[in-house]
C-alpha cells in the first residue's frame, strides 16, 4: 500500500490519527529510519521475531478498541532474552483480555529498543495558519519542552536548510558532542528532517507529523515513536502571476491620473483633504474629482460619476463613507481602474465582515485591485504623489515603508519628517482585504526609485507568499519587518484588533529569518532601519573595527557589538603597528582603538583613513568624545570629508559614528547624517544596532565572505 | 578534626586541593548530605563497608600518589552483590599497582551509589576578584555546561534568597517535576545552598567548592561528589565608617569654600575654566583661587598656596599638570580639606600607576578623599557647584548621576541639557583611586536633593561595599547601573581601558539585581530611565492597563510589556463594562482598551480617570493616535489635568505615554514630560521601558503587593 492509499484508508474510516503501523509505513516510503519490528500472532512467533530483530525489544498490544496501551498492561520494555519475550507474550494477552473483555485483538508488536546511548531528539511537522506546511527540530526532553528550545522551516526543507536547522537550537552544541560525547552523525538527522518536509509537502491531507523521541547518535537517526494525523487538505492559495501583479501595482504607483471619489471643496472633509494634497503634493497627472453635486473642485472639473471621465482612469481614491463604497467601486470596477484606495473604515475592524467580504467579491470581479479598507492613503514621492487625508511629505529618498495600522502610518510620517528621512513610499495597508505586503513587495522588488524596504505588520495573509517575494527582494535590497505580537501578550491583543490570528512567534522569527528579512525588535527600531539602511553601502566581510577617543564609550560600543551579532576584527599585527604610529603610546591599539580623548582632528583622520584604505576591514564604528581639541563639527565634517574621498577612491565601507558630548553633538549627527554617514548622539546602542540591521542583511543576500 | 583544622593541614602540606575524605568532613560539618561510604583495607572490609551503606556501590583507590584515578583503573561503578565488592576491591588494587608500582595505597573506598532518578545539580562557591564569595547553582550536565543557566548569589545566602535561586534558573520548572516526574525537596536544596555559602563565609580560605553532582529528589539531596580548593585568605578590605563617609562627602558635596589649586586668568587653561564655571554656575561660597604668580584672578584675591588661605578650606580643584599634584595635594592634606577634586589626567590610566600611587598614599596619610584623578569634576546644583571644566549646568532636579568615563560624563551633560533634565548631581569618578560609588551612594541616600541614582561603571573596586550601600539606598530611592563591559567582547575592552578586571557578566548581573538595583542595558536606557524614573510615582501594585487610540499601538504596547517583565491586568466584569461605557461599540475593551482612532478628548479622558480613580489598576500606559478630532496639544494638556487632578484626589499611580502621530507630537511629549506624565514620539518601547525600570525597583524596594 502506498502512503497515498493508507492516509486515504485512514479519511476513509474517519480516522485522525495513524495507526503505529501505518505510520511505519510512511517513514519507510520516505527513508525515514525507525526501529525493527513486527506483529507476533503467538508467544513463538514474538520471541523468534526479536531474535531477528535483535534483543532487548518492546512488546506492545496491537488493537483497534485499546487506545491507551499503557493503561492496559499492554506495554513491557526492555525484554532481554527470548523466554523473557514468550512470558511477555502472554501477560500483556492476559492484561488485555482483563482491561477489556470482548477487544478485538489483532496480535504483539515486537519492536527493537534503541536509545541506548543515543540523543533524544524531536522532528516533527505542523500545519501553521499562515505559513501552512513547517517542520519544526529539537533537542528531546526538557530543553524543548521546558526551555522550548526549537526551530522551525517552511517545508519542503532542503539539505542545507535541515543541517542549518542542527546549529540554530540554543544547545547545540549538544550535537556536535558537547561533555566528551560522541558527536551525532548530523548528514542522517539532515536527511531525516529533508524526508519530514518531503513526507508533508506531498501529501498535504497530513496535518502533523510528531517523530518523538528520534535517537540519534554516530550510526544514525532513529524514529522510535511515529505520530501522525490527517485532515482536510488545506485550500490552495490563489496567486496572481507575478507578471500580472506588477502591471496593476506599476499602474497603482506611477498613475497618469487619479480620481478622488468623494472629492469635496468643504475644508475638513476628508475628500478635500485629499483634493489638496494631490495638488499641493506636486502630482504632475490628471486630477479627477468625482462628485455628484459640483462641476468644478478647486478649479479642476468634477464628474459626475467616474464613468463620465473621458480617458483611462488608474487610480481611483474613496473619500465616501463605506455605505457608499459598493456601488460607487462597480462603477469604478466598470471603468477599468487598476486601483481602488479604500480610506473608508466601517468595514472588517469595526465588524462589518459582510461589508468588506462584499466590495472585496466587487473588486475581484472587476479585477481591481483594493488597498485598505480603513488607511490613511499612500505617498510615492518619485511620482510627488500624496494620496492621502494627511499631509504632504515631499522628502526623496529611497525607503518604502508600510504600515497595517493608521497609528503607525502617522508615527512613520511624523518620524520622517523630524528626521528628514528620505522616502520613495508610505503605503497604509489596513484591513488588507486586497492588496497586502507580497504585491508590494513585487512592486518594490523592481522599482529603481526604492532601495530598501521597512513593513509593520500584525499578520499574513498568505506566509508563503510573503516569503517568496521577499526571499526575491531580499537578495537586491533590505526588507525590514516589525511583526507586532510578537509576545503572547502581545499575539492576543493582535487578535483582538484585526480578527488575525497570530501564530506563535517563534515560527514567524524563524521563517522571516528564513526569508532573509531584517526583524526589527521595535517601532523605533524599526525607524531608525529604516532611516539608516538605505544610507550605509553593504559591507563586503564581517571584520567591524571600532575607532574611540573616548575609551568608555569603546567598552559600551562593544558590548553593542555583541548585542547586534558583529564580529570584532582581531587586527593583524602590521595593521595594529600602523595605528599605533598615530595614537598616543597610552593609547590602546587593539579592538576598540582607543585613540585617547585630547587628540587633535588629525589623529581621528588618519586613524579613519586608514580602517577606510585597508582591505581586511569591513566597516567601522566611530566613537567620539566632545572635547575643545575636536570640537563635535570638526569632528562630523572631517568624517563626512574622509568617508566620501575614500569612496571615490573605491573604499566603500559602511560607517556609524555615536556621539558623547555636549548638545552641539545633536547638529554634528545630523550633519553626518545628511551625509552619508549615520550617526547618533546620547547613545553607543544605536549606530551599532543599525549596522547590525545591514549585516544581517548582507549575510541574507549571501554578500558576505 | 574540625574544619579549620582540616583547611590548615592541607595548607600545611602545600595541597590547594582537600582529598575527598577531607571535602566529605568539612560537608558533614556543615550538615551537606554525601553518599554514605567508608574506607576499606581488604576485600572482607570492603564487602562488609557495602552490606552496612547499603548496595550498589561505588569503589575507589584511595592514594596520594594516584591523581587520575579513573585513568589508573581505580574507580569501579554498580558493584551490586557482596561477591562483586570482594572482587571489585582486588581487581582496583591490581590495577592501580600496574599504574603507579610505588604508589603508596592508603585503601579503597566504599562509597553509596546514589542517583538513580534524582535530579543533578550543581551547587558550588567560587572567589571573585569583584565581590569575594559567590555562591552558584544550577542544573547539572547540557543545562549548565552548554546553555550556562546558572544563578550566582554572595555568600553567605539567607534561606530565602535559597529559595529564590531555585526560581533564578531558566530551567526552574524541572525542579518543580516538569515532564510528570516527582518535584525536588526544595527546602532540602535550598538548606544545601546555604550551607556551601555558611561554609565560605566561614572559611575565607577556601577558595572554590565544586559540589558536582548533587542529585536531588523528593527525599533530599545528596552531594555525590565534593571538591574544595583552598587558598590564601583573602585580604580584608578596608571600609571607613558610613558617618565618616557621610562627614566627608557632605563637606564635598555642600562646601563653604573651594579652592582651585592652578586657577588661572588665561583663557583655554583649565584653571580658568574652573574658575569661570564656579563663579557663572553662582556658587555662593568662598572661591579660592590658588596660584603662585598672581594676585588676583577674575577679580577674586589670590593665594600662593593652599596654606595661605585663611580659614577652613573644604575643597581643592585641582587644574595643574600631573607632575605637580603630589607636593599640591601635601599642602592640601595639611590645610585639613576634605576632598580633592583630581582633573588632572596622566595617572594609572596612561600607564603612572606609581604616581597614582603616590597620590593615594598622601591623601590617606592626611585623611582627604579625592575624586578621580582623570575627571570632568563635578556639579551640585542644589549648592550652584559646578566645579569642572566643562559648562555650567543650572538645571535642578532630583536625579544625581556619577560616570566613571568622561565620555559618557559629556553624553550626561548634553542629554541633560536638550532634554532639560533635572539633576541634583553629576560626578565623574574616573580612575577611582579613592572615592568610588559606595561613597557617593552613602552620600545620596541621605541626600533629599536626590530621589534617584544613576551610575556608569566599568569596574567595581569594591562589589560589597557596593551591594551593601545599594541595598540602604534602594529601600528609599531608585539605583540605575549601568554596567560596562557586559559582553566578554566588552568585558575584554574595559580590560584594555581600567586595567579592572571585569568578572564574567552573569555574576554581576545576579549580584547586581540582588542588590536591587536596576540594571540598565546601554548608555541611552539608563540616561532615559535617569530622567523618567523620578517624574513617576511608585507603583502600588502589579496591574497594569493600556489605554490606546491606535489598535495597532495596542499590540505595541502589549509586546513591550512582556519585554519589561510588566502584568497586564485582567480587566474584572465590572470594570470592562465602565470602559465599555465610554467606547465605541467596535472598540475593544479587555486590555489592551483600545478607544479607536476616531474620538475625541472626552473618550481620553473618561476612560483615563476610570483608569487612575479604580484602586485595583496600578499603572497606565497610554497609546496615542493623532487626530483632527484629537490634536496632540490637546492630549497632552487634557493628560497632564486629568493626572494632576486625580493625585489631588490621592490617585497617585504612574502613567506613561506613546505618541504616535505627525511632528506636533514631539511638542505634546515634551509638555508632558515638563508636566510629570513621561512621553516619547515615535516609540511604544521607550514609555514602556521606564515603566518597567520603575517596576523593577518598586520590586526591588519591597513596595509591590
């Protein structure tokens, strides 16, 4: 019987759960090693099987109507000779037989004890909400169930991914042969956990797999214990050809005009809001207000319905309250319009699900596609394009952000703004009853005017599909992720606010990782990535070197380091004699260099120029201490000199500077960062945790090494 | 032989390492349960020893002359009749004469094998460089040797903080019988705890006890295996009494007369700037400028000397050239100042240890306590005292901060300075070679000025000193550390810089939170928890509630919570429907209470008053959305009455605040934090933070439930 034919033997009899054979059966088909074993019809026949098995065995009763053997006497472990074997036979028929008179009794399964010596490990497969098929790794026993100590992949899991999985559990060590144990063969445990994924993925009617204990040691993996249960095959998850996605996003992002449904001349309406910030936003196409009521709108003609605009129409902007929305997107779905942008809220998150459900069916029809409902609107500054209630933001740059929630769309403006963050896009995804994170993505993924990529996030419609346009992204430019939730705390207020539900964080962490996105641990983290990735060119190696004049703030810039995964370069000795040529002989050479704090603007030059020109270093971490020697712009303009004439030259190396000093340090970080170079006063943590944001970046898009 | 004579005859004999005999006396004196065992001569005595202790048992050659013991064949395990002892005891004596033919043989011993299903740990006592006796457990095998879940705390150890270790684990739920198994004696394990820490405080010579494993079940626990290291005694240190202290530092901190020894009229010099910052800063007592070549400076009479002075002189600056402090600071010491202010660079931090030395041994000798030498100086804005030689700095509060590197002293001043932060001091310590952080603690725990503490500190000179002083101070008043030098990368760098040696982190961590104080993770933490954390109330209890316009804010706010170690309270029945009262029938009660985007102040401040008025909620966190129906100065001002309304009322319960919203709520925040609500733009995870630090010390100050 093939695997196919056994789960569907198991539907069939409505049964969710495999037999111990069945599952066998499974992991043969698969490679999936697990102990020797077999039915015994007779006390004869069990010991005459363990002798080719191999002894000590377990016995165990085989019967449809025992489910819990244990309970039932019909479990003996660890029978050492073939007497041992018969007597067994017979006490666990008896046991049975008392348990439970008129069971049906198909025999003992003699089967091979392992363990012996071997480390107890979990394999196992789960179907998760957003991500669907994942195959989760850990070590057994009390680090995965009380330390939770595991890890998980999108399945199907390559052979890479699956010896990638050995080293990303916290112990693992314990593997590699921690305490003079013997290291386990980990090509076995690989392909082990690759034949979970494979198992799952092609037959996804198997809703969990759980291999607990697996016994691995230096011979091989060992599935003692196989638990697998069936269900429904999961629906399919439609997606539009990338092709197609990118022809409707490029219509959404670069319109040659937009019709603002709703457009009011009432100061205060949203609809003039949104009148006045296309217009006071530069936007350089057709203007089109719509409005039942007016021929004319701030001096643009207005229509009475979009049907009456002569011309294709790309966008169309809803400004109407959401009892109008239906009828108002047929005509804008008859029209044609690639892109309906639903600021209305009332829909989904105030509990209108038939609402949404309704306009999401309209636009589907009509192959419009919807972003929202309930947003703020979207900027695409390349275009001067401000569709939305807000206000203009007419700083270039080259970071799109998005944002599910209104509040963050406002800190992400407001942010932007104070900090003169250069931006190609802000997008509101809200409701995302349409429109979500992976059409964006595959808007950006192309789009030349965008160079990194900062999302906030409360679920995923479709995982998988976000992880594939990400991976795809990832390998030309950043994708930063704040997933809100992220705690268990956090997980139920998500549910509460968008209806989503919010897998465990762990697996999200794994597979955004997994997907080469930056996470970001906070808002302002998130921020601040955002502000700081896009400035800072991809280093080419992992060798940090850090540059002080304040040796107290080399100690904490350290420690920063490690907090952000960065490696100190151990200076070779002709790099470390150079250095010391320029510091004073009390400084320290080393990693930190700590230069010393009444050091002239030359030494900070030279020593910087030098970490700048040589090969071997891969970025530089600048700390610098306020004193009348260097004052803080001496300091921010010899930099901002030194970094740019060094990339002309060709060294071009992502550098961070922290600032300790009196309030003239603010403008200094401020001067760096206008140019280029990204720099924070008050704080060693930051620079370094947003050179650690691009390193795990350019680990992601395989750059590094 | 009683302990003492045990520890004195190994010492006697040069041996750094009691025998286990030896290890096994000082346990039973201390009532630490080990395997019974005995010595045997002969194979008879052996079998005999076994019958008595109770079978199976474990042999070992007892010899001085053989090390390894398991290497020489010596040690048998699971002898489980008397017939296998007698062969046992012959077969060790062969091969242990095979290994070593001379070796003298004073038996072998019999010993009790324990751990059959009890639970291994490791209890042990180490000597620190930094705080002496520390005492650790942890779980035995991976748990502690591969994932270093591990707790430390000084010895000696009450029974209750004991107790306490066994929570400190990450693994503290095996204790309590995880995976079904019997829970550990806890009372058992914690008595063995504080017995290895009575042993240590008892003998200061022993150096290190590696009680590895102890197995612990439901009966007890039982040292299966004792090693004790034993050593010089440490030397005491010297403490001054607190009243001496407190004398001291109060003619520092609130002296009538200070000299600047290198005052000087010149413009750039050091001296001057002393000077110029004393008499700008409005110091109202005597100034007393010293210098041999002048008259008068800034219009002020000058001395030659110190000597010259008339009348009590409390202070010395001291702005000359390294080489010149010694014969100054003998003057000093004659004239009877208590304390030398040591500017001058050029000391142990450049390489002079001798001269720092020099310095050291003269302010001993004449009873004055110096700060530094390689500092900033010092303010005291409650006295006008701003004696440094960097700006003055006028703005009072309560918060007095001490930096032990003069780059973060400069990243004090001008975060204090932009962010108005009132402080009552700030001090740099530098070198440290007299006055460190338990002198300042003594003074600042009496100091009304001061309601928190924040320190930067590279390196403890005296941990108990410190823990001892922090412990008074943090009954009253908050303790903010942070704690350079945390990673073993950054640990490695304070090494390069102080030449302090900086213990592995994890002690320090332990003992610092034992000590209640708040440990913050970087230099931005703790200047932000320095500025918030006197603004808030003490909290009365653990409940805290979220008050959020932004939903999206809300599941920002939650994850933060976890991070900070922060309860979200249940709401009760009655209290949901009072908030329900005030919100939208799509808003979310439960808590996060999420009020939505759209309301306006009256929703804020209904739902706030609720929120401070009921006496099971002990804290809020406000999320804020920017509205047009809300604008931020309108938040901030309805915030900052309703707050101030309700502690009118006797309501006082800490409230934090996240701004999310376009640039005016920067000004929203500051107008709140200017009226004691502590608020941030752009972050949910900064207000959260500091709520959590605050937490931490009400904890800590025993305040909480």
């Amino acid at each position: 019987m093939d695997p196919r034919q056994v789960i569907e033997r198991a539907r069939a009899e409505g049964r969710a759960a495999l037999t111990a054979p069945e599952g066998r059966l499974l992991c043969e088909a698969y490679g999936i090693a697990t102990p020797g074993e077999g039915l015994a019809g007779s006390a004869e026949e069990a010991a005459e099987l363990a002798g080719k098995i191999g002894l000590p065995v377990v016995l165990k009763i085989v019967s449809p109507d025992i489910l819990h053997k244990t309970d039932a006497g019909g479990v003996l472990v660890g029978l050492r000779t073939p007497e041992e074997v018969r007597q067994g036979y017979d006490t666990i028929l008896a046991n049975a037989r008392a348990h439970a008179a008129g069971a049906r009794i198909d025999g003992v399964q003699v089967q091979q004890l392992v363990g012996g010596g071997g480390l107890e490990v979990i394999v196992g497969a789960v179907t998760d909400p957003t991500f669907g098929k994942v195959v989760a790794f850990g070590l057994g026993g009390v680090l995965v169930e009380v330390l939770k100590d595991v890890t998980f992949r999108l399945a199907p899991v390559s052979g890479d991914d699956a010896l990638a999985m050995l080293d990303d559990i916290r112990a693992a060590e314990v593997l590699r042969g921690a305490r003079g144990a013997e290291p386990v063969d980990r090509a076995a445990l690989a392909a082990l956990i690759e034949r979970v994924g494979r198992l799952v993925t092609d037959h996804p009617e198997i809703v969990e797999v759980d291999l607990n204990p697996v016994f691995a040691d230096a011979r091989g993996a060992v599935a003692a214990d196989v638990r697998i249960l069936v269900g429904d095959r999961p629906e399919e998850v439609a997606r539009l050809p990338r092709e197609e996605i990118l022809r409707q996003m490029t219509r959404i992002f670069k319109p040659r005009s937009v019709a603002v449904i709703g457009a009011s001349a009432e100061t205060g309406k949203i609809g003039n809001s949104v009148m006045r910030n296309l217009i006071d936003g530069g936007y350089r196409g057709r203007i089109l207000p719509i409005n039942p009521k007016a021929d004319e709108i701030m001096g643009l003609p207005a229509y009475k319905s979009v049907a009456d605009v002569p011309g294709e129409v790309d966008v169309a902007v809803f400004a109407i309250p959401a009892k109008f929305v239906a009828a108002a997107l047929e005509e804008v779905g008859e029209k044609g319009v690639a892109g309906a942008v639903m600021i209305p809220s009332g829909f989904a998150e105030t509990g209108n699900v038939e609402g949404q459900k309704e306009i999401v069916e309209i636009a589907r029809r009509h192959g419009v596609r919807m972003l929202g409902p309930n947003i703020y609107g979207y900027y695409y500054t390349p275009e001067n394009l401000c569709a939305t209630f807000c206000t203009p933001y007419d700083v270039r740059g080259s970071v799109a952000l998005t944002s599910q929630s209104g509040g963050i769309g406002m800190a992400i403006l407001g942010f932007s703004r104070t900090t003169r963050m250069g931006v190609s896009a802000i997008v509101g995804v809200g409701n995302k009853a349409d429109v979500d994170e992976d059409d964006l993505l595959t808007f950006f993924e192309q789009d030349d005017n965008t160079k990194a990529v900062a999302m906030h996030l409360e679920d995923l419609k479709d995982g998988r599909g976000f992880v594939d346009a990400a991976r795809r992204v990832v390998r030309q430019k950043p994708v930063i992720v704040l997933k809100a939730g992220r705690t268990a705390m956090g997980a139920r207020a998500a549910g509460s606010h968008t209806g989503a539900l919010a897998g465990d964080d762990k697996v999200y962490d794994d597979i955004l990782r997994q997907a080469g996105v930056v996470r970001a641990p906070g808002l302002n983290d998130m921020l601040e990535y955002a502000r700081a990735l896009p400035l800072m060119p991809a280093p080419q190696g992992e060798n940090v070197v850090i540059i002080t004049g304040a040796g107290g703030s080399g100690v904490l810039l350290s420690d920063a380091c490690v907090d952000a995964g960065l490696t100190l370069m151990e200076i070779p000795p002709d790099l470390d004699a150079a250095f010391r040529a320029y510091i004073p002989p009390f400084g320290a050479a080393g990693n930190p260099i700590d230069i010393t704090g009444g050091e002239p603007p030359a030494t900070y030059e030279n020593t910087i120029r030098l970490g700048l020109g040589d090969d071997r270093v891969h970025a530089l971490v600048l700390g610098y201490w306020h004193t009348i020697v260097t004052p803080p712009m001496v300091f921010a303009e010899l930099v901002a000199r030194v970094v740019a004439e060094e990339r002309e030259k060709g060294n071009v190396k992502p550098v961070v500077a922290s600032l300790a000093g009196d309030t003239e340090v603010e403008e200094a970080s401020e001067y760096l960062f206008q140019h280029g170079v990204v720099a924070y006063p008050y704080t060693t943590e930051k620079p370094v945790a947003v050179l650690g944001a691009k390193y795990r970046w350019a680990r992601a898009a395989g750059l590094l090494r």
